[in-house]
C-alpha cells in the first residue's frame, strides 16, 4: 500500500464527507477509494471512520490520524519543491474558482505565462459567480471580490480596484450625461441584482444616497457588461470589469469628482484543509500580475 496515497485518500474522504465525493475529485473510481481505506485501517488496526446514513465522520482516532496526516502532505509536497529546485516548477492538478466575467478578462489571459512556468501544472478553473462550498468542490483556491461573508475562511487580499459610474458615449448622447448624484435618479440604469439599488457617492467627507431605477436587471455580470455595452443604461461597476472598454473609450465615467466605495479582491483557501503551494503560489502570481493594473489601487 503506498502511505502518501493512502493518507491523501483519507483526507479527502474527510474533508469531504463521502466515499464518492473524495472519489470524483481524486479521478479514481469509488471502490479504490474504499479500498484504500479499509487497507489503512487494516494496517493501523483501528477504525478510522464512523459511518453512518448522514455519511462518514472520523472516529476519535481517525481525527488524530487526518490532521497529522494533512501536515504530512503538505511537507511531503514542500520537500519535493525544495528537492526539484525552484525552477523544475509545480505539478499536478490546481483546482481555482473565479467570478465568471473577472476570470475572463483577467485570469484566463494569465495562465499560459503560469503554465509555461510549470510544464506539469494542469488548471482547472470553475468559473462561478456564486460562493461555492470549496471543501466539497475540492477548490484548491477560489479568487473573490468584495466582503467576505465567512469570517472563518482562510484569506489574503490581493488587490483592491475602484468602482465608478459608467455608461457608453452612445448612452449619455442620447439621455444626456448626469452632473450630479441626485440627477441620476433621473436615468436608466443596469441593475445588478447583488446589489442593491441605493447607490451611495461621497465628496470631500460628505456622503450622498440616491435609489436608482431601471427597466432591466441582471443577474450576471455578463449580462451587465453585455446591457451596458448596448448603450441601455449607466451602471455602477468595478473598473476591472470595464478595464479595456474605459481604455479604449468605449465606456465612460461620469460624476469623475464623487468616490465610491473600493472593492478587494481576495484569495481564499478552504478551511480545515491544507493550503497547497500550487495555490499559494498562483495567489502570489495573480498578485503581482494585478499589481499597477489600471482596476487596481
């Protein structure tokens, strides 16, 4: 029985739950996994899970097993980093989850310079606007933007971009291009159904609210851009997610000399399971490659 294999099954039977789920996310087929099992147990002549119809849990002993076994792993992994040296790069599978729209303009463009640096890296990106449970998706690194709901996740900011109001040339010539937040009231505007429709600006220390109205929301950041760029509506949005329209003029901001409120763009590791070097180092990378981008502060 190969102990590094076997130690990683386990974890992910535990990190998971579920025979199946540590299963799809190893690419094997189930009956390995539970065979792994039942070899370790047998080798360990101790029960290391409780199984029962919510599914599995450690045993007391099982508990002690997985976390001396995640602190294995993990300096197993760094030991082979340090032995390859640090230009052999990384290898395996790395498993990254992103907004759909900021993973298309800004993080798919990336990984063929991160894949030539590691020829035996393979990326598999979850393109997701939804908070998806990492545990369970067996997400190495999930990339999110804005506050984090669960104070518990493991986290590291990477960036923070400006949000402005925007709106095309073909908008604002037609509806006229507002002067001051109160005339927005006035306009169409995309709405994003995340957020709300009480748009807060301020100016020299001094905060102003106005609710806005429009004939279209949406529920995707995809469908914002595509309304937008349609000349529909002003919309309030990251500069990250109109980067190359701003640049090219294609897309406008208006009420230049009111502020909004940043947003942060965050890496976000799963809780309770060990952080990989494959995604610390590709947090590291998206960093300094965001670093000086026109979205970012």
């Amino acid at each position: 029985m190969d102990r590094y294999q076997a130690m990683t099954t386990f974890v992910r039977v535990v990190e998971t739950g579920s025979f199946s789920a540590a299963a799809r996310q190893l690419n094997v087929g189930q009956p390995a996994v539970s065979k792994t099992i039942a070899q370790l147990e047998n080798r360990l002549q101790v029960s290391l899970l409780i199984r029962s119809t919510h599914g599995l849990s450690p045993t007391e002993a099982g508990q002690r097993f997985f976390e001396r076994a995640k602190v294995a792993i993990q300096e197993a992994d760094e030991a082979e980093l340090a032995a390859r040296g640090a230009g052999a790069g990384l290898s395996g599978c790395l498993r990254v989850s992103a907004a759909t729209t900021f993973a298309r303009l800004h993080i798919v463009p990336l990984l063929p310079r991160f894949l030539a640096d590691n020829p035996e890296l393979e990326i598999d990106v979850i393109l997701d606007d939804r908070v998806i449970d990492l545990v369970a998706e067996g997400v190495d690194l999930s990339l999110r933007m804005g506050t984090l709901a669960d104070s518990a996740a493991v986290a590291r900011k990477l960036a923070t971009g400006g949000r402005s109001v925007l709106a095309t040339p073909g908008y604002l010539a037609r509806a006229g291009e507002p002067r001051t937040p109160a005339e927005l009231a006035g306009h169409d505007v995309v709405i994003y159904s995340q957020t709300a429709n009480v748009w807060a600006l301020s100016r020299d220390g001094t905060e102003t609210s106005v609710t806005v109205h429009g004939r279209v929301r949406v529920s995707a950041a995809e469908g914002l851009r595509e309304a937008v760029l349609a000349d529909m509506g002003l919309t309030i949005a990251s500069d990250w997610m109109f980067a190359r329209e701003i640049e090219s003029g294609a897309v406008r901001r208006v009420l230049t000399d009111w502020s909004l409120p940043p947003i942060d763009l965050w890496a976000v590791f799963p809780a309770g399971r060990m952080m990989s070097a494959k995604a610390r180092q590709f947090a590291a990378f998206v960093e300094q490659a965001l670093a000086g981008h026109s979205g970012a502060a």
